[in-house]
C-alpha cells in the first residue's frame, strides 16, 4: 500500500556496483548508504531469507533499491491497518503479513519493495506513459485503490520478478501478454519468470 509518500517495502540494497544511478524522485545525495545486507527486526528466520530473496529477485533484474529498514510485526496495527507500508520519507518498511491472509507474505513483500524502487529510481515519464497506457486517472491518488497507477505498478513489477506462481486478484484477471507489456515498460527488461498458469493466455 502506497500513500502519496508512503508505501509498503522493506529492503536493503546488496551492491552499489549492480545498480543504476538514480534518476527519479531524489539526489543520489539524499539516499541512505547501500548496505550489504538487509536491516531486519521482528523477523522470524524464515522471514529473514524472505527478505534477502526478494532483493535478490531486484539484483536480478538490475532494479535498484533504496537501504532501507524492514520491521516485522504481529498485527496490522503496525502497518497502519494493511498487509504492508512503506513510508519514503523514513526509508522504513513494515510487514504485517505473517501468512494470516490470503495473500502470500511473498508477494506483499515484493509489493512493497516495487514501491520503494518505483518511488526512488522510476523516471516521471514512464509513470505518466505506464498511467496512459493502462487508461488510469492518475499516478499516486484515488478512491479506489487499483485505479491508482502506483499501486498497479507495484502489483505488476511483483509479478514480474517472483520466481514462483504470483496469485493475484488484480493482475491474474489480465493476459500474460498484457502483464508482461506492462512490466517491461516500468522496468525495461522482460519478466524474470516463464510461468503463465496464473494469468490469463
């Protein structure tokens, strides 16, 4: 979930070397230093590989991510009443999915981790040609949250970049074709994954 400057991720990035410079939304100056390994607190172990495979799934698409922290916590009262939140202006991430929702605590934290890249490194022009391009109002506001461009973006770069099957209300219910098109646009390289059971032909 994505609010204006908040959103939902909880990462750190491995190499400075992997990644490009930034060009979106802030100075590379303003960046917190790129960090080895994730910031994790609350985690289970098992959510703590969760978190290093999700930035390995970002390397190996060559998008970049901001060092950031990730907190987990019991309810989502830590997350501000959803699945996951990312606040921009604190680099902090907070995951509230333990595997109590239907939505796999994989995907939410892929979700959040698009935010973070998205909001750092992706150039104004693409998300106004992304907004165009799925016929959506705008980037980062409205009454309903799937309508919103940010959040499409988010759902669609998870997609793109699990190396499992990515069960998703909003973008199983689209073609392959579509998701991929999409996805290439925000990111610039094709999905990560080859699986097309769980979108549409």
């Amino acid at each position: 979930m994505n609010h204006a400057t908040r959103t939902t991720a909880t990462i750190i990035v491995i190499a400075t070397a992997i990644f490009p410079a930034p060009t979106a939304s802030r100075d590379a100056a303003s960046l917190p230093a790129a960090i080895a390994a994730p910031i994790v607190s609350g985690a289970t172990p098992e959510e703590a590989a969760m978190v290093e495979q999700a930035i390995e799934r970002f390397a190996a698409a060559g998008l970049a991510l901001p060092a950031v922290s990730v907190t987990y916590h019991d309810t989502i009262d830590g997350c501000h009443g959803y699945l996951g939140y990312y606040d921009a202006a604190g680099f902090q991430l907070d995951m509230c999915n333990r595997g109590q929702s239907h939505i796999e605590p994989a995907n939410t934290l892929l979700h959040e981790l698009a935010h973070a890249w998205s909001f750092e490194f992706l150039e104004e022009g693409t998300r106004i040609a992304f907004t165009n391009h799925r016929e959506l109002e705008n980037w980062s506001s409205g009454l309903n949250w799937w309508l919103m461009g940010q959040e499409q973006a988010a759902e669609i770069i998870a997609w793109g970049l699990m190396d499992e099957p990515f069960r998703s209300a909003y973008v199983n219910s689209e073609s392959c074709a579509e998701l991929a098109t999409a996805f290439e646009m925000l990111a610039g390289i094709s999905p990560l994954h080859t699986d097309t059971d769980h979108c549409k032909s």
